[in-house]
C-alpha cells in the first residue's frame, strides 16, 4: 500500500531541506565533484557512443579524457591569455571609445549637444565608471569562480572526478534505479527521463551552440582584423543561450569598434554586420535545429532567476546545480499540472473526457 500523500510531501519535503543544507554548508568541498559530474554528464554520450562503435568503456575513456585534455591545455597556452589581455584592454579604452563616440556624435550631430548638456556629462560619467570598476568586476567574478577553493585542488580532483563518474555512469544510473521507491519507481522514472531530455535538448545542445559560435565570431573577427575581436566574440558566443542577447551585445560593441578603427573602410564595417548577420543565419538556421532540436527547453527568465537565486544563496556552486533544480522543477510543475487538470478539484463531477 502507497504512504498517503502528506507523508509521501514530508518524506521528500525533508530530502529536498537536506540537500540544501548540506549545499549551504558544503558548498566549497562540493564544488570540484559537481563539476566533475557536470562534465561527466556532458560527455557521457560521447562516450556511449565510442562503446556502440566497438570501444570498450575504458578505452573510450581514456580516448575522451586525453582529448579533453589536449583541448584544456591549448585554451589555457594559447586562447587564455590572449582573451584576458584583451579584456583587459577593452575594459581600459572603454572610456577613450565613449570619448571618440562623444565627438563624432557631437561633429556630426552638434543639435544633440549642449556645453553642460547632461548627455555629455552621461557619456563622459559613463567611461570613469567603466575604468575604475570594470577591472574591480572582472576580477571579483575570477576570484568567485577560483576562489571557493584553492585552485590547484579543483583542477586536479575535478577531471579525476569526472574520469571515475565518467566510467561507472551506466552502473550508477542502474544502482539509484534499484532504490527507487517500488510504487513510483515508473512515474519516477518518467520524471527523470523528461528532466534528462531538458538538460540534453537544452543544456548539452546550448552549451555545444555558445562554444561553436563563440569561436565563430572571435575567429572571425581576428580574421577581420577587429581590436578586441576575440574578447567580444567569446563574449558574444558564450551569452548567446539567451536568444538574440549574444548577438546584440557582440553586434553593437564590434559594430561600435569598427565604426572607430575602419571608418575610412566601409568594407570592414560592413564585414562586421555580415559576420553577425550569418552568425544569427547559422544559429537559427543549423545549430539550434540540430544540437538543441524541438525538446523543451528552459525558459530564458526562468533559468537566469535560477541563476541569480542559486548564485545568490550557494555562491558559485549554486550556479553550477542551477540549471538541473530549474529543469527539474519545470518537469514537477509540468506535472503537477497535469495531475491538477485531471482532478475532481479542477474537473468537478465531469465525467471522463467531457468538458
């Protein structure tokens, strides 16, 4: 016989307080194994599919992590500095930019302009801000990412977390299926399958889309020759899993350099808008439609409350299971739903399938 109802809130009532206590109170020791796990779940497909190939599970393993590695070690000797000095340097002639954009403004459109004029003051306001805090935001968000822990042992624990998960992923899943409660071990399993297609239709595939077109639009623009190419394109590709805000924000700040370094050669310019032009193309177009497909996915203001809310209350840990709690309760309020719909409480005395 099932436990009633109000037993069955307390019991996982309870489950969900326990959880959140110890990500309050160990949330600094659980950082480098929830990314681990975030990284084995990301590539568990891959290794999955390497077996179907003929690869034995270690064998693809080992092939997945020595690639990964290959690729953590060229990011971190080649594209890493170059992005930080960029950054940097983009962050420091922010306020000349705003200067430069103040005079063309005022040379081309002197009406817009009074000598005390609050827009001047804006502007010129605007660029103090952006050099005296820009670098302070840029390194507290590095310091709250790598400061939780010491960073030497969260680069060394997580890959080896994720190489251990990544191996016994299978019997894991196989081991919490056995303890699944035996009377809600199919509804459970539904749920758990629809909260596994969010996260692979939405997160794996937005994940995949960000990286792909972070490195279109920096190679891109290095190719064109832009100042801060790869700072605003890796910007622009890694904020495009909010759609239309990736290429906005990476449109407007190349556009608005390339106005100052090629106003003399309107090719380049118009090289700029095309690149993003094709970039959208290629998002909507072929990315999306193949990496992320037609699965439900998480609603753009649903997932950055998530973020904001876990990052707010769990730090940089909290942002890490924000996407998996966000897709989770859509799943069990979808659910809910349905359990309500079919009701007396919203039927009434309907008979079945009427009304």
């Amino acid at each position: 016989m099932a436990l009633p109802v109000r037993d069955q809130l307390r019991y996982w009532g309870i489950a969900a307080a326990v959880f959140l206590a110890l990500l309050w109170l160990l949330g600094d020791v659980l950082l480098p194994f929830l990314a681990g796990g975030a990284i084995a779940y990301f590539l568990d497909p891959v290794a999955d599919r390497l077996q179907r190939a003929g690869m034995s599970r270690p064998g693809a393993v080992t092939l997945i992590a020595l690639g990964f590695a290959l690729v953590v070690i060229l990011l971190v000797l080649v594209v890493a500095p170059a992005l930080a000095r960029q950054a940097a340097a983009l962050v420091e002639a922010m306020p000349r930019l705003l200067e430069q954009l103040h005079a063309f403004l005022l040379a081309n459109f002197p009406a817009l302009f009074e000598p005390e004029s609050t827009l001047r003051q804006s502007l010129a306001g605007v660029g103090q801000t952006i050099r005296e805090r820009g670098g302070e935001l840029v390194n507290a968000l590095l310091g709250s990412a790598l400061g939780v822990v010491n960073a030497a042992v969260f680069l060394v624990v997580t890959p080896v977390v994720a190489v251990y998960l990544l191996l016994d992923w299978d019997r894991m899943i196989e081991r919490v299926d056995a303890l699944l409660p035996r009377d809600h071990a199919g509804v459970v399993r539904r749920l758990a399958g629809e909260v596994d297609a969010v996260l692979a239709g939405f997160v794996r595939g937005q994940i995949s889309v960000c990286l792909i077109l972070a490195a279109y639009y920096a190679v891109g623009l290095w190719i064109i020759g832009l100042d801060y190419g790869l700072a605003i394109g890796v910007t622009a590709g890694l904020v495009s899993f909010i759609p239309y805000v990736g290429a906005i924000t990476g449109g407007v700040l190349s556009i608005g350099v390339a106005l100052f370094q090629f106003w003399n050669e309107p090719i380049w310019i118009a090289a700029v808008v095309g690149l993003f032009v094709a970039g959208q193309a290629i998002e909507g177009n072929l990315l999306v439609p193949r990496l992320v497909g037609n699965s439900v996915g998480l609603h753009p203001v649903w997932l950055l409350l998530a973020l904001s809310a876990f990052g707010t209350l769990f730090g940089f840990v909290g942002m890490l299971v924000a996407v998996p709690v966000a897709a989770a309760l859509g799943v069990l309020s979808r659910f809910a739903l349905r359990q309500y719909l079919d009701s007396r409480l919203y039927r009434g005395r309907l008979p079945p399938g009427a009304g």
